[in-house]
C-alpha cells in the first residue's frame, strides 16, 4: 500500500500490535516520527539520565518514516552517519516490547522528508553541535520539520548534561566527553528524542511488539 505500511503486519516473524486500541486500522504513514531505547552502554544511560521522557518513556534515539518503493524506511542519524535504515532492522535494535511513534499533528512532510533526505550521507554527531557539518539523531528531526514561516516546529532549547537527581554533571557525559576530548557544550542550542516525544505537536502512539 503505497506510503504506508499495516503495522500488523508481519515484518521476519515479528508481529506488531496497536497497545489499548483494534490494531487493525492503524498504519505506518509517511514522516511519522519513531523513537526506541538504543542498548548502547553508557552513552546510551547518558542521554536517558539527562533528558527526562513523561512517565513511562525511556528514548535515547528517533527518526523518520520514509516510504521507498513501498517499504518502510527510517531516516536516522545514527553512526557512523546519515542514512535510511530498513525499518525491520530499525526496530530490531531495540530490545524492548513495544515501539513508539510520534504523528505530526499538522506540517509539510514531503518537506521534511526532502530536508531529512538532503542530510543523508554527513556524519554522525558524537559531539552534539547544531553548528557543524555532522548531525546527530534528534537534530534530524528538529532540522527537517519546519512550519509555514520555516520555523522548526521542534524549536531547540539550551542542552544540560546534568543529571536532574543531583544537578551535578551526569558522569557518563565527563566520561564520555574526556574521551573524546571535547567540552561538554552546557548551555548550547540542541534537542534531544525525549524533548521531540514529549511535545504537544505529535500524536504520541505505543505499538507493543510480540514474536
């Protein structure tokens, strides 16, 4: 079914059902947003620790739903770079029950797909900066859906990397930065997927995966 896909559907053995609801309406559509938990060590733990979801959501990761030839695609920065992902091996990584979907309530999405897609190929940004020629996951989306006066629908707001338990610097993000040798960009511009998941500008869906 050209640009969408039933998430009933069989994607190799794995069965995908709409939590609360008759999943048998529900499809994927184009420019939908989907956001997992990456099993990815500390880095991972990091993000989780510092950007708070609502209650319930732990997301470390997103990206956008594309169709291409009728198959599901994700675009995603995700190292070492920018790229479209099956959505069978997108929603693999995530060992979890259920995946999770933002829907745009209102926006161009052939825009945003063309934003996304004029992205493919730069780098993955490990570093966390809006300003250089690499991207990182949540800056996709922020970069890619814009408003009528081309204004991101996701604006950016300043970047702490303190843990909201302690106020102290979460030490996975110490850690991490010395080993890139960078300096933690407190205070910067940027986003991240819990900031896009908990906006008032998406329909929010849980799908619960089941073998």
């Amino acid at each position: 079914m050209k640009n969408m896909i039933k998430i009933f559907g069989v994607f190799f053995g794995m069965i995908i059902c709409f939590l609360g609801k008759s999943q048998q309406n529900f499809a994927l559509k184009e420019g939908d947003i989907i956001f997992q938990k990456l099993p990815c060590g500390n880095l991972c733990d990091a993000i989780i620790e510092t950007t708070p979801c609502k209650v319930g959501r732990l997301f470390n990761h997103c990206g956008i739903i594309h169709f291409r030839n009728d198959s599901a695609m994700v675009i995603e920065a995700h190292s070492p770079k920018v790229e479209e992902t099956p959505f069978a091996k997108f929603i693999r990584r995530d060992k979890g029950d259920s995946i999770y979907i933002g829907r745009l309530n209102h926006g161009n999405i052939s825009n945003a797909i063309q934003l996304a897609q004029s992205q493919e190929g730069k780098p993955y940004d490990g570093v966390y900066l809006p300003t250089d020629s690499a991207i990182y996951c949540s800056e996709l989306v922020w970069k890619s859906y814009l408003d009528e006066d081309q204004k991101p629908i996701f604006p950016p707001t300043p970047m702490t990397f303190k843990s909201p338990k302690t106020g102290a610097t979460y030490t996975g993000w110490t850690t991490y930065y010395q080993s890139i040798q960078k300096e933690i960009p407190e205070g910067q511009l940027g986003t991240n997927p819990c900031a896009i998941a908990n906006s008032d500008k998406i329909q929010f869906y849980a799908l619960k995966k089941s073998l």
